[in-house]
C-alpha cells in the first residue's frame, strides 16, 4: 500500500481556513455560511487584536455589508475568503513597505 504524502504546508493552511470557517458557521442555522452574529464573534475571536484596536464601532457593521455581496445577510465561504485574502494583502502590503527601510 503507498503512503499518502504528508500535507504541504499550502495544503494544511487551506484545511486550517476551512476548520475556522465551519467552527463559526451553523451555530445560528445555516452550516455553510456565516450569520451577523457568528461573523462578529469570529472577529472578536480570531482577529481580536483588529477589533480591538478599531475606533469605530460601526466598522464591522460595515465590514459584513461590504463582504456580503448577494446581500442576504450571511457570509458564504467566497466572501469569506474574500476577507481574508483582503487581510492578507493589507499584512503583505505592510511587510513590503517595513522591507523598504531595512
């Protein structure tokens, strides 16, 4: 029998999005999408270092509108994603201009 390969580690941050993802959604009802609720506490949660640095307490708010793009009030996987590549490139964004001074 030929032994599985072990995950790259591209692979095990993708298993990782999609554990945090399902660990949030469904607790109100729907199993693959984030309601307002759940998508607040994943912020408080797991970028609570964003949230608590936030000034305006609407900005999550409007966060949620901005990434619920059918605009029915649930984040689906796709717009989920799209929060965190938008994370991710601001994180890059601010790892290039530190590398310029260095």
């Amino acid at each position: 029998m030929a032994k599985m390969a072990s995950p790259t580690e591209t692979e095990r941050c993708i298993e990782s999005l999609i554990a945090v993802f399902q660990r949030y959604a469904g607790r109100d009802s729907n199993n693959f999408t984030l309601s307002k609720t759940e998508f607040l506490t994943f912020m408080n949660t797991e970028l609570a270092a964003f949230t608590k640095n936030q000034k305006d307490p609407g900005v999550l708010d409007r966060m949620m509108k901005k990434l619920d793009l059918n605009s029915d009030g649930q984040l689906d996987f796709q717009e989920f994603l799209n929060l965190i590549g938008g994370l991710a490139l601001a994180c890059h964004d601010t790892f290039k201009r530190s590398q310029k001074f260095v």
